[in-house]
C-alpha cells in the first residue's frame, strides 16, 4: 500500500472518474489518502468520486489550476502523485513509481512510461502518433502522461499553479534533466483520439496552452525556463532516422499546421476530445500534453 497522497482535478468526469478510483483504491493506504478536486461539474463527478470514500472537493468555479491548488491545500504526505481524471493506473503502478522515486537519489519528478493506441483510430491519427510518439520530447519531459509525481522537495519548488492551462510543461519546466526522470517499470496506456476532429480539439488546446506559459514567462509573470518548441524533431529525430515512417509525416505536418493555425484565434474557447470518454477500459487514458 503506498504512502502517498494521490490529487485528482476533475471536470464532469462521471464518464470515467469512477474507474479511475476504483483501480487506485486497492493500491493506496486509506481512501483518504485520495483527493479529488472537482471543479465547475455539471454531472455526478463529485458524487461518484464521494461514493469510493475518497475525500471530496467541490468547487462551483472551474478551472484546473484552482482545483489543483485546493486540493494542495489538504495535501499531508509526500510523494504527491498529480493525476489526470481519466488515467487507469496500472495494479502497483503506484507502487512502483514510489520505489522509482526512493531508487534514484535527487530525483523530484517522476512520471511513468506512456504506450500509444491507435486501433480504433482513424489513419490519419495512426499516422499522426507514428510519429509523435517517438519524438524526443516525450522521452525526457513530464507530460504526455497526465500522471506526474513529485517529492516534497519537488513541490516545495513553488508556491501554487499558476491559472495556465498548460499545467504538465510547468512542472516540467522547474526541474533540471538530472531532477527528473521516467519509471519504465510503470506503463500507462494511452488511447489516441478516434478521428482527426477529436485529435484536433486536443492538439488546439495543447499549443493555446503552450503558448500561453511560454508568454507568461517571457513577461516575467513566471520565473522559469520553458523548453523551445522544436518544430523540425519530427523530420530530424524521426522521419531522417526511419524513413519509411516519411508517408506517416505527410498527415502528422497537415494536422499540426491546422492545430497551430486554430489555435492562434483571438477564440479562447477549445473542444475537450471526449472520443474515447464514453466507455473507458481497463487501462485508457487519455494524453494532455
């Protein structure tokens, strides 16, 4: 049983919420131990959460960077695991990413190894995560897995999160390469959105949020170092290094150019992908990075 407290922001997660708990509770402690922060809910995500016996806040306003901070606020034991309403831990996974952490010496932040599944995706999507999902980036950085661990002194590097969308790249960003690291004996699988509208609305909401910290931080509004967006990966790391995936960056280049051209609209609004909500498996989740 670990010994961590386990935080859940969660808005109008009912679809999933309670398959989440119910793969975490075996795996924790006390229910208590798990926080669930639900935030400007219009369905039944707070009474599924409060039916596990997990502790339960429930905010009108929503936004995940208040959720989070209020549930911070009941935090009492270290590590912390930050985990995504729609993630299915793996059995032991919790345990194992604990043991990462006692393991490596100096290590903050932790995340578990990420598996993609496309098989009930459109080709354009298997196309789009041939090659996202060998990008360097989601190798070394803390997204990409919705579930991020941090140590006391991981946490203790900041006061609160910043009301951002981008909440992953800013934890990624306050820890150096040797501050971090990956738990390859802790997998979590990830389910690809199942069309390219679905995969859009997400992408959208990933670079609005990008860069909206990259500009917080350029302003001095956040004192970190965000990592550069690196918009030739795909074709250097990928593409030059397994060239018969070079039909695949045909679809991945036209998906990213529209994600990038919507995602610059004075529009604040963005679509949530909900393709793969409905009826979660034993082991999907979805990827917010």
């Amino acid at each position: 049983m670990s010994a961590a407290t386990i935080v859940i922001a969660a808005h109008n997660e009912e679809a999933v919420i309670g398959a989440t708990l119910d793969a975490l509770l075996p795996q924790v402690a006390v229910p208590s131990d798990i926080i669930v922060s639900a935030n400007g809910c219009s369905d039944s995500t707070a009474q599924t959460a409060a039916s596990r016996g997990v502790r339960v806040i429930d905010r009108s306003e929503p936004g995940k960077p208040g959720a989070l901070n209020a549930a911070d606020a009941l935090v009492d034991g270290f590590p912390c695991i930050y985990l995504d309403a729609d993630i299915i831990v793996p059995a032991d996974g919790v345990a194992k990413l604990l043991e990462h952490v006692a393991a490596h010496q100096g290590v903050q932040a932790v995340v578990p190894e990420r598996r993609v599944v496309s098989t009930a995706s459109s080709w354009p999507v298997k196309a789009y995560f041939a090659i996202s999902d060998r990008l360097p980036m989601f190798r070394t950085g803390l997204f990409g897995r919705g579930m991020i661990v941090l140590t006391r002194e991981g946490r203790e590097r900041f006061d609160s999160f910043p009301p951002l969308i981008a909440d992953d790249l800013f934890l990624d960003s306050l820890f150096t390469p040797d501050q971090k690291s990956t738990a390859q004996e802790c997998v979590v699988t990830i389910t690809a959105p199942r069309t390219t509208r679905d995969l859009l609305n997400r992408l959208i909401r990933v670079r609005r949020g990008n860069a909206q910290l990259r500009s917080a931080a350029e302003r001095g509004e956040i004192a970190i170092t965000v990592r550069p967006a690196d918009r030739w990966s795909w074709l250097r790391d990928v593409v030059l290094r397994e060239p018969r995936l070079a039909p695949a960056s045909i679809p991945y280049v036209v998906i990213t150019f529209l994600a990038a051209l919507r995602a610059r609209r004075t529009d604040d609004s963005w679509g949530r992908d909900e393709s793969t909500r409905a009826a979660p498996s034993s082991s999907s989740r979805q990827e917010r990075s």
